[in-house]
C-alpha cells in the first residue's frame, strides 16, 4: 500500500455488503448497510492494539471513506474498533 496513517490511524478495506438475502431476494443498493466489518491494511506507529491482517467489527459511520487507485477504504482511529474477530 502506498499510503501509511499516522499516529494511532488505521486503514481499513471494507468488507462487501450482502446483495442477496438466504430466501434468494435480491437487496436493492438503496436499502444496504455499510459494511461493519474489515481488514485492517494499514496501522500507524502509535496503534497498541490491532495490527495488519486483523478482521475488526467497527461503528457503522466511522471513520472516513477514502478512495485509492479507484478503490473505496477508511481510515480512522484505533479506538474506533469494536473488537477484532
């Protein structure tokens, strides 16, 4: 990854949302949740916690989305993690 965060930041990619249901009825974009869960990708220096490769759960308007490359990521503070899974 080209970008590193600073201090206690962390990068996170999103997880996809579901777009079909178990009964097979498809989720219009208008009605899905943000993903609340991801990867972390990236941690600053001054993150104690969590680490690169780490599957966290984190609010659902946390953070701050970012695009690099054309690809959607968040970047936001390490206390902004639930719990990691």
């Amino acid at each position: 990854m080209k970008i590193k965060p600073l201090s206690d930041r962390i990068i996170v990619s999103p997880s996809t949302p579901k777009t079909e249901t178990e009964s097979g009825l498809i989720i219009p974009d208008t009605a899905k949740d943000k993903p609340q869960r991801g990867i972390i990708l990236a941690a600053g220096g001054d993150v104690k916690v969590c680490k690169e490769g780490d599957e966290i759960i984190y609010g659902k308007y946390s953070g701050t989305e970012i695009e690099i490359d054309g690809t959607p990521y968040l970047i936001m503070r390490e206390s902004d993690a639930f719990a990691i899974v």
